[in-house]
C-alpha cells in the first residue's frame, strides 16, 4: 500500500468529519488491507479489552527509529548528545497527541462513557498513545517503509522548524546549578488526580535551600518538566 504524504493540519480538520472508512483511506492514501488493525488502534482501554496499548508498544518503536534515522542523516555533524536532545523533544508524547489532532485523530476515538465525559478525547497521554498505536497498525499492514514515510510526512515541519538542538529544561537547570556550584535539583511529586486515562500530577523541584518552584502535567515527566521550566524562570531569568 501507497503511502501518501500526510495530511496538510487544516486538510486533516475537514476530514475528521467523515466515515472512518474515508478517513483513513485519506489518511494513509489508500484503504488499509486490514481495517479492524486501525479500529483496534483508535480503541481505548475503557471502550474494550482489545484496544490500541499492543499497537502502541510497537508504534512507538518504529517512531523512535524512524525520528532517530532522519536525524543522523539530517544533522552528520552532530554528536550523540544534540541528536539525543531532537529526539526527545520530537517523540515527546504532547508532541505525538499534537500530531493527532492535526490529523483529525479525535472524532474516530473509540472510548467509553465515563472515559469520554472525562475528557480522554483531548488527553495528550491518550491521544499520544493513539498516534503511536496508528504508527504500529500501518508498520504491520503496509511495512516499515509506509510507516516510515508517513511519519516523516507528519513530523518534517517540526524537524524543519526546529533549528538549534533543543536543551530539555530538567538538563539546562541541572546544568545551572553545577556552574553555581549548587546541589542537583530534587523533585517530588505532590500530588497526582484524575482518572486512570487523564492523570494530572503537582511537582515541586528544588535547589537545597536556595529556591523551588511546582509544576503540573499529564505526567510525571512532564509535572516535572514544567517545574524545571518555573524554577529556571525564578533562578536564572
């Protein structure tokens, strides 16, 4: 199966209103030799047993070699730790759920009621896993070449914008407090709510007794992450 190159973001939106069938037909430029492959990936947990947490495994190892490949051969001059560093802020899962919805992933999601009025449909950890399930559907149905292709066909504006290697906020605050000669930063979660699907977790990150600061996310990492950014902003702004 042809793989076309992927949906331009505003194309996406006014396909999400159609048939499933239609969608991905459009999706991937042709329909797909195993329909129930896609349905599966568009599942979630609290819909059916069978749902897209298998796909998903797969999709986001074909995702990481996929990005990984295309940055040595875009970046030859690079050592291990810029490559590290684009490749982690590209398979980052707000960066997989952003791709989602430009797709028009959202209108095909296949979740249960209380899962639903909970807000699961606009989750990045959902919508994250999904599009890393759909990755995984299309390497087994059409190979990893299709996969391939349409990954570099969703992520080459973010590779193409994304300039100067990226430092991750925990490793540039981590960075600081060596050159001030200060402790590692430390962090604790302080809470974490919400449903199963759609967690929301509170960390505080601190410097000994030098400063701290709290942050929220749809995960550890990224509760994490945003407190990093907070307690930069605070120490070095």
């Amino acid at each position: 199966m042809g793989v076309r190159r992927a949906l331009e973001p505003d194309r996406g939106r006014l396909l999400s209103g159609l048939d499933l069938d239609a969608w991905l037909a459009a999706t991937l430029g042709a329909a797909p030799r195993d329909r129930a492959r896609f349905v599966r990936a568009l599942t979630h947990g609290s819909q059916s047993g069978d749902n897209y947490e298998r796909l998903e495994f797969l999709g986001d190892r074909v995702l990481g070699l996929t990005i990984a490949d295309w940055l040595y051969e875009r970046f030859p001059n690079e050592p291990e730790g810029a490559l590290s560093k684009r490749l982690n802020a590209l398979v980052t899962g707000a960066a997989c759920a952003d791709v989602a919805r430009a797709l028009g992933v959202v209108p095909h999601l296949k979740l249960g009621k209380q899962a639903r009025d909970d807000g699961a449909a606009d989750s990045d950890n959902v919508l994250g896993d999904v599009m890393e399930a759909l990755i995984g559907a299309l390497y087994l149905d059409a190979g990893f070449g299709a996969a391939r292709d349409f990954v570099r066909g969703l992520w080459a504006d973010r590779i193409d914008h994304q300039g100067k290697a990226p430092q991750h906020p925990k490793s540039a605050l981590q960075e600081w407090a060596a050159a001030k000669g200060r402790r590692p930063p430390e962090y604790a979660i302080l809470d974490r709510s919400g449903p199963h699907h759609a967690p929301r977790f509170t960390v505080k990150v601190s410097i000994g007794k030098l400063a701290e600061a709290t942050g929220e996310g749809a995960s550890k990492q990224e509760a994490e992450t945003a407190a990093a950014v907070a307690l930069l902003a605070e120490v070095a702004g």
